[in-house]
C-alpha cells in the first residue's frame, strides 16, 4: 500500500515490548522526504529504542514502518540500512585510518569508494586532509564528523542521528548542528534527529515530536511544539 | 604400606581412595582456622566424585565384556552429553547446543573414524573407549572455550557490530574477527600440551603405560600419537561450532540477539 502525501518515511503504531515492558508504544509519525523530525523527550523516554526500530535493529513487535510507501519488512535488510543510515549516540570507529573507516558502508557491497569521494566527504564534515589519519587520536567531535560522513557514503536516503552532540563541548556541538544542517539542505537528505533539548530541536528540525514514557506526547510543526510546550 | 595389608585389589583401591579423601578433607579442615567454610561442599564433592567414578567402573567394567560395536553408543552418549556440557559457555546464544553437538560430533566423531580407519587408534573396547572419551573431553573443552570467548567478544563489541549492521554489513562480517579469535584462543591448551609435551609434563597415559610395563619410547610415541590427535578434534569441533554459532548470534532480519542486557545503549 502506498503511504498518504509525501511521507518517505512513516511510523505506525510501532510498539516494542521487552520483558512485559513497552519502551516504544504505539509511535505513528510521518517524515516527508527532505525534511527534518526532531525526537525529544527525557532520558530514557525510548528515543533510541525508537530511532532503533527505525533502522530495523531490533524487532518492532507491533506495528511497522514503511520506507517510499513500502512495508520495510519486505525489503532485505542490509538494502533498507543503506537506503536509512544511522549514526550512533557515541561512535564507533573501525580501528584503521579515517579514508578506511568511510569507505566501510560501500565497500560491504564491493564497491571501492574512489578517493575523491572520500575526499568531498571528508571535506563535507569539515574534515579536509584527515583521509590518512588513523581514527586512534581522533577528538570526540572529529569521531562523530567521521561518524557522519561514513554513513552519507552509502548515500542514505534517510538519516537517524542519534543525539549527535550529547558527547560533545559547546564548540563541537554548534560544528556538528551546522554539519547536519549544510547536509541535509546539500544533499535533499531526511532526516529524524534524537535529542533531549528542546533548543537544539529548534534548531534543527521544523517538526518535532515529544516522546514521554515510549509515547507521543505532541507532534507537529516546531512554532506549535515550542507553545505548547511553553517554551517559545 | 597399604599394599602390604590389602590384596583385593578393588579393595585396595578403595582403601587408597580413603586415604585421599582424607587428605583432601583435612586440608579443607586445616582452612577452617582462617574462616575459610568450604567443608560442607567439599564433602559433597569428594563422595559424590567417588561414587560417580565407581559407578561408571563398574559399567565399563561390565561393557568390556561386552561385543565391539558397544564402544558405538558409548562414545555417542559421552558426545551428547560434551555438547551438553560446553553449550552452556555460549549462554544465551539460540542454537547453541546444535552447534556445540555438530561441533563435538564432528570433530571428534570424525576424528576417531579416520584415525581407527587408518589403524592408528585399535578397535578393541579397551583403547577405543578411553581414548575416544579423551578426544571427546577435549573437544568439548576447546568447544567451551571458543563459545565462552565468542559470547564474550560480541558482548564487549555490541556497539560495534551493530554500527558495522547499520552501515549495510552482512552479519557474518561482522563478528568475523571473533569468531577468529575465539578459533584462536580455543586451541592454546591443545598446543601448548603437544609444545610442552614431556618437558612440563609426562601425561597419564604414558604415565600408565610405564607402570604396566610397555616400553618407555613406545609409550611415549603414542602419546604424542594421543596429543596431535586431540589437537585435530579440538580443532575441526571447534571449526565447525563457531561456524554455526555466528549464524545463530543474529536474527533473520540480521539483528544482533546476543546484546546481553542493555550494553552498547544510550
Ligand atoms: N534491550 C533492552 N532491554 C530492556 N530494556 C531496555 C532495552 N533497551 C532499552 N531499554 C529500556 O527502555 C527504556 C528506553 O530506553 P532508550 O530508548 O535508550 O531511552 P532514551 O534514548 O530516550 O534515553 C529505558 O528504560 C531502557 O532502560
Ligand atoms: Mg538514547
């Protein structure tokens, strides 16, 4: 079945339940293509749990969600985590050189990502010369523009951040909102961001949905979120 | 001094046992003085591991009579029950018993036919039982240790299986560095007994072989013979265990099951 209006990614009633307990229950939401959701809510809310679900990392046990219309339990697994990236709440690099740790994704399926690619990655996140540095020594902000410009080498149609910033000083963390902003706008990518600030939200997103306790609490456009909330 | 009083030799042994149980005893009541209480248990442990270990001589005892082909059954329960035995390392990994069972059968069960194919084990109950229940133990030791190391390893690393899922891996790519090393780490004992062999140790076998009078230099080539081919069962169980478990570690839809808690969560 086809999703209604524009929705390149759609949520419904997507429930996980672990031992008796709904960490995600009964989330619809719609993300149009090109477009920014925010996900907010306190920790342990279940905005990773959500954001988790979203890239089929774990098994919904009620509801879906459908990718361009399509049910994403019909599509092959490693197709669907190209086609919607993830980029984790604390970064994982592969031990190697950063070049090695972005042609990861497009290597899995064979493919050699040629170097000036990388390079247009690289300097994408503001990282230009970094190609040959080993991830080792790498600062918590340069981890996570690795982290980001690794998962845009697969060219996602869709990409899940999972508080980016949260690990990052106050320098970092406006380097990396511009960074998600600039790819978003360069690359037409959507894009559904957790965060547990409010301000941050409103910066980035133009919708925002406020999770509490695995559920919406209030989803919509980011001026009506901000007044309801009382906070604008 | 007891072989002087006691001539039966079931009694014999008997009496020998006593006096170890004893010693074994007395040393745990020697950790009292230090508020060390381990008596209870280990009273159970010294009656119980004696009354086992009698009940199965007297049944192989009994089995030794019996026609060759009893060796087959024997050495089949003594696999189910390995398989049994080292699943349990791989905690709470799905299919860990069809693989530590195709493991152990595989590679020991393989290991004894081509070995007595090829002569170099005997087919007489009394050599293939013993040494088919050694080349059993140690596969299921080895098997132990590569799916206690391979839980560990993909435990300590959810976070990065699942970054490696969630750019587009194939799940078996992406423990395949543990289940390496879990291979690797499986086989320091088999290695390290064959390197060490006669230098740390003489092995019972030999041992025994000694005391009952075959010639030194013979027993001490079997034994090698004995070693290299626990070496080769360890192995192939291993292979082929580890092989299966990295399946089993994901879901269908190529999740991580094995995560252990809330590890590797924000
Ligand atoms: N695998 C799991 N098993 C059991 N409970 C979990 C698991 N993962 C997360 N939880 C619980 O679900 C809730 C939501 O967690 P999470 O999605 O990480 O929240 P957030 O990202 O909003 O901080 C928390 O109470 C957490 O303890
Ligand atoms: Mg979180």
């Amino acid at each position: 079945m086809d999703a209604p209006g524009t929705a390149l990614l759609r949520a419904e009633r997507l429930t996980r339940v672990v031992a008796g307990r709904a960490i995600v229950d009964g989330i619809s939401v719609e993300v149009a293509a090109g477009d920014v959701l925010a996900v907010v809510g306190p920790s342990g809310s279940g905005k990773s749990s959500f954001l988790r679900l979203l890239d089929r990392l774990d098994e919904p046990t009620g509801g879906t969600v459908y990718l361009g219309g399509r049910d994403y339990r019909a599509l092959p697994p490693r197709e669907l985590r190209r086609r919607v990236g993830m980029v984790m709440q604390a970064p994982v690099l592969f031990p190697g050189t950063v070049a090695e740790n972005v042609r990861f994704g497009p290597a899995q399926r064979g493919e050699r990502l040629p170097d000036a690619d990388v390079a247009r990655l690289l300097a994408l996140v503001g990282l230009p010369s970094f190609a040959d540095r080993a991830v080792d020594h790498l600062s918590g902000g340069e981890a996570q523009r690795v982290s980001v410009a690794r998962a845009l080498a697969n060219r996602p149609e869709v990409l899940l951040l999972d508080e980016p910033t949260s690990a990052l000083d106050d320098a970092s963390k406006r380097g990396i909102e511009a960074l998600v902003t600039e790819v978003v706008r360069a690359r037409g990518l959507t894009c559904v961001v957790v965060t547990h600030d409010l301000a941050q939200a409103a910066r980035l997103a133009r919708r925002v949905m406020v999770v509490e306790a695995g559920r919406v609490r209030r989803v919509g456009p980011l001026e009506e979120v901000l007044r309801a909330e009382g906070m604008d | 001094m007891l072989k002087g009083w006691i001539e039966d030799p079931t009694l014999l042994g008997l009496a020998q046992a006593g006096v170890a149980a004893a010693l074994a005893f007395a040393v745990v009541l020697l950790a009292r003085r230090r508020r060390i209480h381990v008596e209870a248990d280990a009273a159970v442990a010294l009656v119980r591991g004696l009354v086992q270990i009698a009940l199965v001589g007297s049944v192989l005892a009994a089995l030794m009579r019996g026609p060759r082909w009893t060796s087959v059954p024997l050495l089949a329960a003594m696999m189910a029950a390995a398989a049994a035995t080292s699943m349990r390392r791989a905690g709470r990994i799905p299919g860990a018993f069809r693989a530590s069972l195709a493991g152990v059968v595989v590679g020991s069960g393989g290991v004894i036919a081509l070995m007595t194919l090829a002569g170099v084990i005997a087919t007489d109950l009394g050599t293939l039982v013993p040494v088919g229940s050694m080349l059993v133990a140690n596969a299921m030791n080895a098997n132990g240790l590569a799916l206690d190391r391979f839980r560990g390893e993909v435990q300590a690393h959810v976070a990065e299986i699942e970054t490696a899922l969630a750019l587009g891996a194939a799940p078996e790519e992406t423990v395949a560095r543990f289940v390496r090393s879990s291979y690797e780490a499986s086989l320091i004992p088999a290695i390290d007994s064959l390197r060490s062999l006669g230098i740390v140790w003489i092995p019972g076998l030999m041992a025994g072989m000694v005391l009952t009078g075959a010639p030194p230099l013979a027993a001490a080539i079997y034994q090698f013979v004995v070693l290299a081919t626990i070496l080769s069962s360890s192995a192939l169980s291993c292979l082929v265990s580890t092989t299966l478990i990295r399946k089993t570690a994901f879901s269908p839809a190529e999740q991580l099951v094995l995560r252990g808690g809330a590890a590797g969560r924000g």
